[in-house]
C-alpha cells in the first residue's frame, strides 16, 4: 500500500501543477495581447497564422520535447500535419499544428493518469488481473487522444454553423454597399469594420491577404477553400467570377442572400423532419407502454380477483 500511495501523490502533484499551470496561462501576456492586431499583418493565403501562445505553456514546454517521437508517429498513423493545419484553420483556432499537437499529447497523458488511478484502485479492491488493467490504461490514454480530436471536430461544426448563420446577413450588407457605389474591396473593408463574427473574422484575413498583393478573386476562392461551407462557397465563386468578368454584383448579391436564405429554410424544414421521427422513439418505447400498463393492468386485477 505504500506503493500505492506514492503513487496517488504523484498523481495529485502532477494534478495539482497542471492546474496552477492552467491558472497562470489565464493571465494575458503582452504577446497575447498584442497578437490579434498582428495576426491579420502575418496572416498568408495559404492559412496559416502565426503561434500564440499556448494554453498550457509550461506542461507543453516539458512535455513536448520529450515526446517529439510520438508527435511523429501521430503524423503517420493518424491525420497528417496539412490536414490539422487545415482542421484548424476551419476551426479559426489560434494555434500551431506543434501546439495543437503538445495538447493532444497533454490529453492522452491526463487519460493514462486517470487509467492508472482506476487500475490501483480496481487492484487494491477487486484484485483484478494485470492484462485488463493495462487494457483499461491504454483505452484511457485513447480516449484522452480521440477527445481531443472530438473537441476540435465540434469546433469546427459550430464555426462552421455561425458563418452559415452569418453568410445571408453579410451578403445583404455587402449589396447595400455596392448599390451605394462602392467597389467590392472598399465595400468588404468597410463590412469587417462595422460586423463581427466568424465570417467578418474571415473577411479581415482576407483583406490582408490582399494588401499583400493577393488579387482579389484569388483571395475569395482561398477563403471559400479554408472552409467547407458549401454556400460560402458559391457565394465567394460567384463574386469572384463577376469580378472577373466585370458583371454587376449588387443583383448577384441579392440573388446569392435569397438562396442561402431559402436553403437554410430547407434544411431547418429537414431538421424538423429528422425531430420528428427522433421524437417517436421515447413516445413507441416509453409512454405508449406505461399508457398500456395504466389500461390494462386493473382490469387483469379485476380477472384474478374474480370481478
């Protein structure tokens, strides 16, 4: 037993300093401060951002170098490096892919923690064999990867579901401007000035994209590339090919808001659909036969008794 507390000591040290580690990264540094007025500077077409600091520093600090090995394997056997890069930058998350990486690895690590703790303490009162103790360690230290990825992939749906959201709104506003006489340059500066939200957030990196000398059609389809929003999508093809052609946009935009607005009544028309039969489920399975039960039973009372 002594083994084992020592054990558990180390585990609520190791605890312990990943929460004041947590704690102090609360405290905005003048990076962290400073960082959002220069992301939109070194932002690139290909969508990459610059590193922010990390959520964990000192425990990634610690951890990373270490274990570059396993970030390595992880690049192999799982999603490559583009492939999380992209992930997050659908996500708008901040981070770098080594970042993102060091916190996967954090979220393992936590896992195989929580695992030994349950397997000493399954041990000490069960007695319960090695193989399935090892067993559950490692299906923790899995859980704490695949949550990880888990969170990001949620992330990236409701990022996804606001610039949905956002997408008729903005296309509305960017009309109203152009209608007004502007250039659709000037009229997008002056909507990522005046809006906010993820979509406005795309729209600024895009703008600096193309103060880099980017031309504009070719900011709009790395835009639409960055997500997997269908709508945003036709939207920014749309523009992009009428700005080529030099066609009028105030039409398109109005045209380009209606149709995103009638999918979206589609899909929520759809939605309801889906809820529909989901809510049949609990009524066939739970009420129907308490209701049943209430029918039936006192008359099979009645029976027996001889009524």
């Amino acid at each position: 037993m002594t083994g084992v507390a020592w054990f558990i000591g180390a585990l609520v040290a190791a605890g312990g300093a990943f929460l004041v580690d947590w704690w102090r990264s609360r405290v905005p540094s003048l990076e962290s401060r400073i960082a959002p007025g220069l992301r939109l500077l070194a932002s690139s077409p290909d969508g990459t951002r610059p590193a922010t600091p990390a959520r964990y520093p000192r425990m990634q600090r610690w951890v990373g170098p270490r274990f570059t090995w396993l970030l390595r394997v992880a690049d192999r056997v799982g999603s490559g490096s583009s492939d999380v890069a992209h992930r997050l930058r659908r996500a708008g998350s901040p981070l770098a892919v080594e970042q993102y990486r060091a916190e996967q690895l954090v979220w393992g690590l936590a896992g195989i923690s929580v695992g030994l703790a349950l397997s000493f303490a399954l041990r000490a009162s069960r007695g319960s064999s090695i193989v399935a103790l090892v067993a559950l360690v490692a299906a923790s230290g899995c859980a704490g990867l695949v949550g990880r990825e888990y969170v990001l992939g949620r992330a990236i749906a409701r990022r996804e579901a606001r610039i949905l959201a956002e997408l008729p709104t903005l296309a509305e506003m960017l009309a109203l401007c152009v209608n007004a006489g502007e250039g659709i340059s000037s009229a997008i500066e002056r909507l990522t000035r005046i809006a906010s939200g993820a979509l406005a957030d795309e729209f600024r990196a895009m703008l600096g994209w193309v103060r880099t000398g980017v031309p504009l059609a070719e900011a709009l389809r790395d835009l639409a590339d960055g997500t997997r929003v269908a709508e945003l999508r036709r939207f920014a093809d749309g523009i992009a090919i009428a700005v080529e052609r030099g066609t009028p946009l105030a039409d398109l935009l109005h045209a380009q808001a209606h149709d995103i607005r009638e999918a979206g009544r589609r899909r929520l028309i759809e939605e309801g659909g889906k809820r529909e039969i989901a809510m049949m489920v609990p009524v066939v399975f739970m009420i129907l036969p308490v209701t049943v039960v209430f029918a039936v039973f006192p008359g099979i009372v009645a029976i027996r008794l001889g009524f």
